[in-house]
C-alpha cells in the first residue's frame, strides 16, 4: 500500500459517500446518471468476487464491503425509494449502457491475463470501470448545468482515477516485475474520459459561475 | 519470480 493508493481510495470512497448522502439527505437524485451507478454495481459485483475466496487485509476486505453496499444501495433508492425515483430523470439518462456491457464482456474474452471464470470476470469489471461514467457524462451535457454535488461526485471519480495512476507508477519503480497493461491501459482511458470534465469544471471554479458544459 | 498481482488492488 503507498500513499497515492490510499489517497486514491479515500477519494473513491467519498464520492460514493457524496452520492449517497445527497440522495439520502435531500431525497433527490436529479442529474445522477441511473445507468451509470447501475454499471459501477456491476463492476464491484464482477470485481469482488474474490471477496470469501482471497483475504488480503482487514482494510481491503472492508473497502470492498463498503463499495458493493454503497452501489447496490444507490440503485435501489433510485429505483424503488418512494420520493427518491421521482426525480430520477428518465427521459434524460437514455444512453444504451446494455450496449458497454456486452463489448466489455467479449473483450475480456479476448484480452486478459488467465484465461480462468474469476479472472476473466476481473477484466470485465477493468473494461467496465473505464466506460461506466460515459451515462453519467451524457446525463450532464444534455442537463446542461448540474447542481454542485454531482460535479463534486464526478470530480472526485476522476480524481481517485488520477491517484490510482500515480499509484501504478509509484509501483513500477518500486516492485520488480510490475507490469499490467490490461489496468494501465484500461485505467488510463478511465482517466482521460473524465479530462474534459476536469476541463470545464476547473474553468467554472476559476470565473465562480455555475458549471455550464457545452453542447 | 512470481509477478505481483493487482488483486490487492480495489
């Protein structure tokens, strides 16, 4: 463990703590992408099956814990909660996530490091991971302007994606043999979707007006 | 040598 890592699942942690406490406080989810929360609980879901198989640490264990719980339990209040569900908007987030699933799928099929159930299904949740913001991004250009905590969300995504970067770097010049193309490539277009998010979000930092992308 | 995995990793 370095600090770019720890740093990095801080940051993921609170974005999913960000996103879960605007909906359970303010009973809303406008301008939250359902798609791409229901893609990221795929992702943990694909991701974590380890969980009962392989013990690392308390920390690892408990982190992935908290991941599955805080998805799965944001699509369920954005689909079944009473208020929350109202102001899910439907007719917005109406990108055909469905169709990232299957190419991911098939790619892990294709491209991975043994060709076993657990570890094929790991690659998946890579491939996944890269492109489950893309809802979520389309959501925010068709809204136009999104309210301060879904900014601060994605901001925080991006940037726990940053420090992971960091991290495999840290790793490279530390560990021997510390070579996994499939993450880096896949981590590093993860990071690059979220660049011209960062771009238009520092800009309205910088001139204090409301985060407004373009079309 | 065994290469260091990333399942460590979150």
């Amino acid at each position: 463990m370095n600090i770019f890592r720890l740093a990095g699942d801080m940051t993921h942690l609170a974005s999913v703590l960000v996103l879960l406490l605007k909906i359970h406080t303010i009973k809303s989810c406008a301008g939250v992408s359902l798609k791409t929360q229901e893609l990221y609980a795929i992702v943990f879901a694909t991701r974590y099956l380890d969980i009962f198989t392989s013990f690392y640490s308390i920390y690892n264990t408990l982190m992935k814990l908290v991941f599955l719980g805080s998805s799965f339990s944001i699509v369920l209040y954005m689909k079944y909660h009473k208020t929350v569900h109202r102001s899910y908007d439907r007719e917005q987030d109406t990108f055909r996530h469905w169709f990232l699933v299957l190419p991911c799928l098939l790619l892990a099929l294709l491209i991975h490091e043994k060709f076993t159930f657990l570890e094929v299904l790991w690659t998946f949740s890579l491939y996944l991971e890269a492109v489950a913001i893309l809802p979520q991004l389309v959501l925010l250009q068709r809204t136009r302007n999104i309210d301060n905590l879904t900014g601060q969300y994605v901001f925080l995504l991006g940037g726990y994606r940053g420090l992971y970067i960091l991290n495999w770097i840290y790793r490279y010049f530390t560990e021997p043999h510390f070579v996994h193309w499939i993450t880096w490539i896949s981590g590093l277009v993860q990071t690059l979707l979220y660049a011209d998010f960062f771009f238009y979000y520092s800009q309205s930092w910088k001139n204090n007006k409301k985060l407004q992308l373009p079309a | 040598p065994n290469k260091s995995n990333m399942k460590d990793e979150l």
